[in-house]
C-alpha cells in the first residue's frame, strides 16, 4: 500500500476516527446514556480501518480492543438511577 492516494484516504479515515474518538470522549465526560454504544461503534469501525491497513498498525488492534471491552461491559452494567446519584 504505497500507493499515494490509497496513504491520503487512509489520513483521511484516521482523522475521522479520531473525530469519532473525541465526540465519544465528550459523550462519556458528559455522562450520556448512549456513550457505551457510541464508543463500541467506533472503536469497530477504528478496528476496521486498522484492519485494513495492517502493515503499518498492528499495534492498533490491540488498542482498538481496550474501548470496546469497556463499551462491552459498560453495556452489562445497570447505569445508576438519577435519584441514587442525588441521594449521595
């Protein structure tokens, strides 16, 4: 994959990723109920692109398993009710 314009569209997915990434954070930081959701989309959609440049990111798979882990179990544990946050 040395091609020039193939190394640009994959930048540009890159950035994208990275975009999708800080939205996600902001998500979290803010405490909105879909931030597990959100965060298992883009970290499949990140292991996808890392997928298919694999020759230069094989470490990035690895990287890419961590938040969806999280997302994972984030999806299996109840969230805490608005009253018992209150209540603290």
């Amino acid at each position: 994959m040395s091609n020039p314009t193939t190394l640009r569209a994959l930048g540009v997915l890159w950035g994208v990723m990275a975009l999708a990434f800080l939205i996600t954070a902001a998500f979290i930081w803010a405490g909105r109920p879909p931030w597990p959701r959100l965060l298992w989309w883009v970290s499949l959609a990140s292991l996808m692109v890392v997928l298919i440049a694999l020759w230069a990111s094989i470490v990035g798979v690895f990287i890419d398993i961590a938040p969806l882990a999280i997302a994972w179990r984030a999806r299996l544990v109840p969230a805490p009710r608005a009253s018992m946050i209150m209540s603290s």
